[in-house]
C-alpha cells in the first residue's frame, strides 16, 4: 500500500493542512481533481475538471509524493518565507446563478412558496497563517447566461445545472455545494409563474454545520400590485433545519441595508 492510499481522509473546509517540501496533496471532490504541492521556494497548483459521467458524493484527499501527468494544468506561486500550511475555504459564485424549479411552477395570487436550490462554490487555496490567496477553483464548470429584458438591459449570470425543489429532503447534499432557501411571496391577485430565478449568490455568506453541509441565509423575494419590479432581501439567520453552524466565508459583496429593489425582468426574467 502506498502513501497516498495510507493517508487518505475526507477532506474538510477551512483546515489548515501541513505539508513538508515536496509532498503533493491531492484532492477528489465532485468532478474537480486538485493536486497542491510544496517546494522549497514555491506552491504548485494542478487542476483537472473530469466529464459529469455520474453525481459524486464524497470529498477525500491523500498526501504522497506522485503528480499527475504534464497535460494537467500547472500554476507555480512564489512561497513567502517558510509558510507549510494550505487551508481551502469556500466561496460564493462572483456573480448571480440562475436557478430553475425542477418543472416550472406557478404561485397563485396571494401566495408564496419556498424552493431550496443547491449552488457549486469555489474553492479558494490558501497558505500560511494569514491564509494568503494563491488561486480560486471552480468546482464545476460555470456556464454564462444572460438575464434581463434585452441584450441591453440585463446582467451576465452563471446558470446552474441542479433544480430548485420544494422538498428540502430532494435537494443533494454535497460538500462543494450550498444549501439556499427561496421564499416568493406573491402579492399580486394574478398568478405568478416561476421558470427560473436570479439568485444574488455574491450577497450570501456561507456557513459550515457538523455534518460538513453548507448553508447560506434564506433569500426572500416579494412581487407586490407592481409587476414591473420585485423587493428582495437577505436574512440575517439560517434555516432551523442547518442545524448548529460556523461562517466559514463572508459574502463577496456586502448587501445593502434593508430591501434591494430589482426590475422583475433581471429577477425572473
């Protein structure tokens, strides 16, 4: 059995993993294939994205001394001092994710729903004690969509490829997934019929439960008399059923105080 077989864990959010010069750790979560190495004056940073061919569950990592082969991406990082420790903390999309209900959905007038939507995040490789950023690592490969009334008027957004659910329990729980809860409320007397939504992902921090599962606080999107625009705001805490959890990353932009008024074509348009 070799050392890297001997050494394999799961692999945990924002750890502090020791390495000695020359030793690669390797990474295996979702698609992503991530080798981190040490060297005496410099970080190394390999990454492989594998075709979805089935849904992973788990995340495990393993230290040895094999690389992959040279057709793997390579980035090389200058190595400040004697810093030997690498953490990974995840992080939001830098833009917002389209989300689609597993079937489209209407809200009748005077109604609201939650659907629970599960979005990838990156993974930011960090070193050292003041956990300097090296790189970020998409944990899927992001796709670009365009949402708004026209190519003019909109915003440039990821689309994500899970479905929002109404049952929390249908959402799969990954690691290098985040758990959002989304809560329409329709105050309209006419129907609303709800085919996909932008969700602000750069808005919502990420939280860490015992289980290693990711939250973000709850999204909540009211659509009054006005159908020309919607009122969306944050929450300030976690669904109940996340369970005890620690912020393990900040949002990427800081959220205006009190509700984010948006044209109803860049919310569900």
């Amino acid at each position: 059995m070799d050392n890297e077989t001997e050494s394999r864990r799961d692999g945990v959010w924002a750890q502090p993993y020791e390495l000695a010069s020359g030793q690669t750790q390797h990474h295996k979560l979702g698609h992503v294939r991530l080798w981190v190495t040490l060297l005496d004056k410099e970080w190394q940073v390999r990454t492989e994205t594998r075709a979805p061919e089935t849904d992973p569950v788990g995340w495990t990592e393993s230290v040895g001394y094999q690389l992959p082969l040279t057709s793997v991406s390579l980035q090389r990082f200058v190595r400040e001092g004697d810093a030997s420790t690498v953490t990974f903390i995840p992080a939001v999309a830098n833009l917002p994710t389209v989300i689609r209900p597993y079937h489209p959905l209407t809200i009748p007038g005077g109604t609201r729903c939650t659907i629970y939507v599960g979005t990838v995040v990156w993974m930011k490789v960090c070193v050292g004690q003041s956990q300097t950023l090296l790189t970020e690592v998409p944990l899927a490969v992001p796709s670009l969509t365009w949402v708004g009334r026209n190519t003019m008027e909109g915003e440039l957004c990821y689309s994500s490829s899970n479905f929002g659910r109404l049952v929390l329990e249908a959402v799969p729980k990954r690691a290098w997934r985040a758990v959002t809860p989304v809560t329409i409320i329709n105050r309209r007397t006419e129907p609303l019929l709800l085919e996909r939504f932008s969700l602000p992902t750069p808005l919502l921090s990420l939280h860490q439960n015992d289980r290693g599962e990711l939250w973000t606080p709850g999204v909540v999107v009211e659509v009054a008399t006005d159908m020309n625009s919607a009122s969306l705001h944050v929450d300030e805490g976690l669904l109940v059923a996340a369970g005890p959890c620690q912020q393990v990353a900040p949002a990427r932009e800081k959220a205006s105080r009190g509700r984010l008024v948006r044209a109803i074509d860049r919310v569900f348009g």
